[in-house]
C-alpha cells in the first residue's frame, strides 16, 4: 500500500500539467507583482513622497521604478549561478519567493507622513529586491519549461512560459481596477496597499507549486555526470560574447519599450491626457491579452518553417 501510494506521489510531481503550471504560475507572480507598482504609481507617489510636490513625487517614484531594472542583470548572474549549482527549481522558488516577500513588504511600508525620508528609501530597497528576483524568473522559467518539456513539445511548453509573463500584467490591471471600484477613494487612502499584499500571498501558492514537481532531467543528468561545477561565467563572455551582446542589445530595446508601456503609459494616460485610472487600466487590460495570446504563436505554431509559413499568411510574422 505505502508502495502505491509512493508511485502515485511520484506520478504527479512529474506530471506534465504540474510541470507547465509550476513554470507559468511563478512566472504569472512574478509579473503580476513586479509590474503592479506602475499601475499604482500616481499612489505610491503620494504615500511615499511630500504631499506639496506633486510632479518631484511622480518622477521620484518613476525613478524608483527604473532602479529596479539596475538589479536585474546581477538577479540574472546569481539566480543562475543557484539554477546550475543547485537546481533550477531551487532558483526558481527562491526568486519567486523573494519577490513575493518584496512585494508584501511594499504594501506595509509606512509613508511619508511616519518616517520621512525614510519612506522613499524603504521602497528603493523593495523595488530593488523585485528587480533582482525578476532577473532570474523569466529566462529560469524558459528553461526549466524548456528541460521538463518532452520532443516536439518544447516550443508549446515555452510558448505558455511566454503567455503567462502577460497574463500576469492582465492580473495586476484587473486586481487594481476591481480594488479600485471597492474602495472608491480610500483606494489613494491605503486601499491600494492591499493589492500588494494579495501579491504577496500569490507568491506563496506559486511556491508550492513549484516545489510540488520534480528537478528537471536535463540538470540530474547533467549533476550526475558532471558533479562539480562546469565552465564559468568569464568562459562563458570569453566564448560566447557576440551572442551575449545581440541579446543584451534585443532586450535592452525590447524592454524599454514593454516597460514605457506597463509601467508609464497608465499615468501619462491618467495625469497628462485626463483619461480615467480604471479606463486606462482596461486598455491596458486588452492589449496585455492580446500579447498573451500572440506569445502563444511560438506554441501553436512552431518557430521553424512551419510556424514562418503560418505568419506569413496572416502577415503578422513579428508576433508569432
């Protein structure tokens, strides 16, 4: 009986719809709380900053945001460096727990008003502890989706990888526009605090998720033949620096560009074009659904000649 069950147990951490939603769902967190501060920039401005300084506060928190994006390379180095020495469903939950407890922390901080300066510099130690967990969530995902997923499956494992990154923006819109309706104007009062801390026991779940599924094959294979460290980081920019520098060049554009328009546009929107908060927050709604659902092309499709055939067609070959 004690057999059984253990076969059992064992079959479902390698579960192949385990395995996709412990990828997707962590990545989902992760977004959902890293991108929830744009969304609720215009607040935070005004809890964490002086009241009599309205635009010094805007860009002070956009400041804050931006800083985020200066711990996410060293979050990438470390949390990979933990994936290759340890596994990657270790760095994985690690990462997603570390932004989770970020994120929590961001809703209880106390503002301006109770400690002063201490405010700002309590949420610029948060966000960069959001950014170095973001660092090592999205590229780890793709890879642990990448190693469990089985021939011919790779690029709809990764592909659902891919949609869940905006799925999470989708989630963080929608929690601010539904706590925004509830609250009405205590939403500015303290109400948002609460979307952060819903962000923090998502982490949790995720977090369970992940540790309820196996490491991958491609690392215990890979520890078994190899059990000491392999080649490091300096070989790697020795050897591969070309290739590093396009894909540092490709990101850096793409997310400058995703990030004016996750983390930017529903304050220009709100404070320069006079367009309503949860108005705005239903475009982006839409058009984070749309990004879902066209990072799923890589899935449907495939990324060879076949999934090029199919753009072509369509003439939306950028998307897919």
């Amino acid at each position: 009986m004690t057999e059984t069950v253990s076969k059992d147990r064992e079959a479902r951490r390698r579960s192949p719809a385990r395995i996709v939603l412990a990828g997707a769902a962590g990545n989902f967190v992760e977004w959902f709380d890293f991108t929830l501060y744009g969304f609720s920039a215009a607040v935070i401005a005004a809890t964490f900053f002086p009241a009599d300084q309205a635009s010094a506060a805007l860009l002070g928190t956009f400041a804050i945001y931006g800083v985020a994006f200066v711990a996410r390379p060293l979050g990438a180095v470390v949390f990979g460096r933990i994936g290759d020495r340890l596994g990657r469903r270790t760095a994985l939950s690690a990462s997603v727990l570390l932004m989770g407890s970020a994120t929590a922390a961001i809703g209880l901080l106390p503002g301006w008003a109770s400690i002063g300066l201490a405010a700002p510099a309590l949420l610029l130690v948060c966000r960069l502890l959001q950014g170095f967990s973001a660092g090592g969530e999205y590229t780890g995902a793709m890879t642990f989706s990448a190693e469990h997923a089985p021939p011919g499956r790779r690029a709809l494992w990764m592909g659902l990888v891919v949609g869940s990154t905006m799925l999470g923006v989708t989630g963080a819109t929608l929690t601010v526009v539904l706590f925004q309706a509830v609250a009405g104007d205590a939403f500015a009062a303290g109400g948002w605090r609460w979307t952060f801390v819903v962000g923090g026991l998502l982490s949790l779940v995720a977090l369970v998720l992940r540790l309820g599924v196996d490491e991958t094959p491609v690392f215990t294979e890979l520890r078994e033949d190899e059990p000491k460290p392999g080649r490091s980081f300096g070989y790697l920019l020795r050897t591969y620096w070309r290739s590093l520098l396009v894909l540092l060049c490709y990101f850096g554009v793409t997310g400058v560009v995703t990030h004016m328009f996750l983390g930017y546009m529903p304050t220009y929107l709100g404070q320069a074009a006079g367009v309503p908060s949860s108005t705005a927050l239903t475009i982006i709604t839409v058009l984070t659904l749309f990004a879902a659902v066209a990072g799923r092309c890589s899935g449907r499709w495939g990324t060879g000649p076949a999934g090029a055939h199919w753009c072509r067609r369509v003439r939306s070959g950028p998307w897919c």
